[in-house]
C-alpha cells in the first residue's frame, strides 16, 4: 500500500518534482536495473549535481526523501548511486488521487 500523504510531501519540493521530472524524462541513461521490463533510464548522482547546482550532500537528501517515499529506486555503482524512477509506485499514487477525489 502507499503512503499518498508521504509521496505528496515528497512531490512538494520544488526540487525533488524537477529530480522526478529529470528521471521521467531521461532517455540516454546508462544503466537500467536487469528485470524491470518497465524501467526507464536511470541518472547518476553527479548528474544531478551537475544540472541543479547542488552539492552531493543535497543531492543525497532530497532523494532520500523521494526513495523514502517509494517513487525512486536507488542502486549503488562505485563512489555513486544510479536512480530510477518507480513507475509502478507512481501509476498507483495517480490511480489513488483518481479514486480520492472522484475523478
């Protein structure tokens, strides 16, 4: 079950709705995670850093809270960490606001 509070904390930051904008609109990423048929690309940490301006340590934050909330999938490669989008999470929190407010 989700949590439709917490994700729409999550959304709320100015922020982290671009981070998810970013992650639902990449197309060249590198690495998708083996088994996920409906996996988009994924984004590096640093790329993050690099389009926002932000140090890693704000990076780190703000996606925390976004994994915490169950929109993004996080995998470790090296010094980095790759994010997903977790669609399957994102579909059932559109399906949950349609039901909530009769839609």
């Amino acid at each position: 079950m989700i949590d439709t509070v917490k994700i729409a904390k999550a959304l709320s930051d100015p922020i982290r709705y671009k981070m998810m904008l970013m992650l639902a609109q990449s197309e060249e990423g590198c690495c998708p995670i083996p088994g996920e048929d409906d996996q988009r690309p994924g984004l590096c940490n640093c790329e993050f850093m690099s389009a926002l301006g932000m140090i890693q340590s704000r990076v780190s934050y703000h996606m925390k809270e976004l994994v915490d909330a169950g929109l993004v999938k996080e995998e470790p490669r090296g010094k980095w960490k790759m994010y997903f989008i977790n669609t399957k999470t994102l579909r059932q929190y559109m399906e949950q606001l349609t039901q909530d407010f009769a839609l």
